[in-house]
C-alpha cells in the first residue's frame, strides 16, 4: 500500500463515532435494585450515599420515576427485623411478609413492570448466611445445602404466589435452579422465570450492601458457598449445571473486576447474561466523583458500557435512574 491507513477517521466526527459504535446502552438494560423496609419513613442508606431504604408508599414512587425514565425492572432487597430472624429463616416464606406485599403494591401500580425478587435467607437468618447454619462439636459452622435448598424453594413459591415475574437465587447452594424450577411448574408457576446467580464470587465488594441490610454473617465468611475469585473455568461449570437445571437467565457478579467471566460466559451460552455492578462498585465511583476525583457521569457511562461490552445483556446498577436519565 502507498497511503497510510488511517482508523482515526472513523472516529473525526460525533455523527462518523455514533454511526461506528459497536456498544450503546439503554435505559432498558438496567435492573434496579431497591432496598425496602417495613418503617414509614424513608431512610437514607448511611454505608451507601445517595441510597435510599424505601417504605413501600416510598417505593411505589421511586420505581415510578424509574419506568418514566424507560428502566423496566426492578429487584426487591428487603431489611428484615431483628425480631423475626430465626436459624431456619421462617418469614422468608410468610406470605404477608414485606417482599410479597412489596410485589403486590409494585404489579398493582405498574402492571408492565418487571419484579425480581431475590431468593436467599441472609435477610432473614439469625446467622447472616445464605443458608442455614449448623455447628459441629468443635464450634466450627457449616451451611447446610440440602435443608437450605427446601426452605429457598418455599421462598421462591413465595414470591410467585406473590406475582413476582423472575426469581432471582443468589445464594449458591447447589442444586436450587433445578429444585426451584420443578417446584415453580408443579404449582402452575411454569411462567416464572430463573434468573441464576451463576458465578457469585466471595467478594469483599458486597460490604456496604450488608451494612445497608443489617445482614452480614455473625460467624464465619461466605466463602464455601461462594467462589473464590481465583477462578474462572468453574464459572463454566457452574454455567453448565445452571443451563441443565432450567436457568433462563445466568448472572455474573460483581461485575468490574470479573469482566472476564462475564466474557467467557457470554462464549460459553446462548441465554441472557446478566452482571451485577456491586455496592462496592458503586461506592468507589460515589465516593471519588464526591471528592471532586473523578467526573460521575462520564465514569458512571464508561463503566457500564465496559460491563456490556464485555458481553452483559442486562446490567444491576445502583445507577440505573440516574444514567437513564444521562441516557435521554
Ligand atoms: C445476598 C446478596 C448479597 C448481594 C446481593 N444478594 C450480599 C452477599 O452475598 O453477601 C450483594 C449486592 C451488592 O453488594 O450490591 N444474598
């Protein structure tokens, strides 16, 4: 060739980059998270700055500004009362409990609206683990699979009874999407969908969320339930065993630091997967854009589009209301 080649001249124009872009998001790819509890008041979440912890009144209106900005999906975390912890996580599957009656008063207003609930017992457990706990003669605790699995399904049962549209198991026990699956179709729930925690890795990014729940665990990590970072071929097996259960949805998590997994994965299944951009994440960019570091909107964008090109379909983010509104 006698010219040089030149790829900056796809980029010399905004109308030349947009024509180019191989990655643009949209409001309709973010889930909300939203916390929830049983008081009047809305309280704004101390460990997360700028989250708030709704009243359902609170909530009902939050998630409206939300659909006016074009986000669909919501996903419900409720703070649970000391009280009514117990070692088997009993109101997990009450039927007056807050989440379904959060579900009920987020269908009424918003028929269309996406619910997503999250199936897990660390709200609810006096212990702070997904599962339930079990100490042996030394004191050293065990979370218990199988026991855990049976009370994850009435849970589940639970939020369909509810309306919930996707379940949502974070909790890593194995075998719960299979059980959860069968359990959703013998009870005439066949349109539930599955939305699997795939690859939740025992991250250190997930303590303001705790903080924000009132739900860290009293004894011990979380660390023989969920994955060790280290680790990116048993993202695929775990992946192999979620698709053979009925998943129908798959979700990496965090997100940032695990774009790789989120990658591999979006090579390794045809279905939808989801990241989940943590408390942890979230509060790096607040707390930096706060300071005056870092410019919030334009770091906020980049780190989602990163997180879809990486493959993501779908994005949690705590920024869901505000970049759809920068999305506009
Ligand atoms: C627990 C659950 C956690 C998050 C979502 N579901 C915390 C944990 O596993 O300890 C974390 C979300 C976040 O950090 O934003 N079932």
């Amino acid at each position: 060739m006698n010219f040089p080649i030149r790829p900056r001249r796809n980029r010399r124009t905004p109308a030349i980059r947009s024509l180019v872009r191989e990655t643009t998001l949209s409001a309709s790819d973010f889930i909300l998270p939203v916390f929830i509890h049983e008081d009047a008041e809305d309280t704004p979440i101390s460990s997360m700055p700028g989250v708030t912890r709704w009243s359902l009144p609170g909530l009902v209106k939050e998630v409206g500004e939300a659909v006016a900005l074009g986000v669909h999906a919501v996903v419900l975390f409720p703070k649970i009362e000391e009280s009514l912890k117990t070692p088997h996580a009993e109101e997990a599957y009450n039927d007056d409990g807050l989440v379904p009656r959060a579900i009920e008063a987020l269908k009424q207003a918003y028929p269309s609206l996406c619910v997503i609930t999250d199936v897990a017992l660390d709200p609810y457990n006096s212990d702070g683990h997904d599962g339930v706990v079990a100490r042996d003669g030394l004191g050293e605790i065990h979370i218990l699979n199988d026991e855990t699995v049976e009370i994850l399904v009435a849970q589940a049962l639970c939020h369909a009874r509810a309306g919930a549209d996707i379940v949502s198991p974070s909790d890593m026990m194995d075998g719960r999407v299979a059980a959860i699956r069968s359990a959703l179709d013998d009870s005439g729930f066949e349109h539930v969908s599955i939305l699997s925690y795939t690859a939740k890795y025992a991250s250190a990014y997930y303590g303001p969320f705790r903080g924000a729940l009132d739900s860290a665990p009293k004894d011990g990590d979380k660390k023989t339930y969920q994955m060790d970072p280290g680790n990116a071929r048993e993202a695929i097996r775990e992946l192999q065993l979620d698709e053979a259960e009925g998943a129908d949805m798959v979700m990496v998590k965090p997100a940032g630091p695990y774009l790789d997994i989120i990658s591999t994965l979006r090579g390794s299944t045809t279905l939808p997967v989801a990241a989940y951009q943590v408390s942890g994440e979230y509060l790096m960019i607040k707390s930096a854009c706060a300071a005056g570091w870092l410019d919030e909107k334009a770091v906020v964008l980049e780190s989602l589009t990163g997180i879809k090109r990486a493959g993501a379909d779908l994005i949690l983010t705590y920024f869901a209301k505000q970049a759809a509104e920068w999305l506009r």
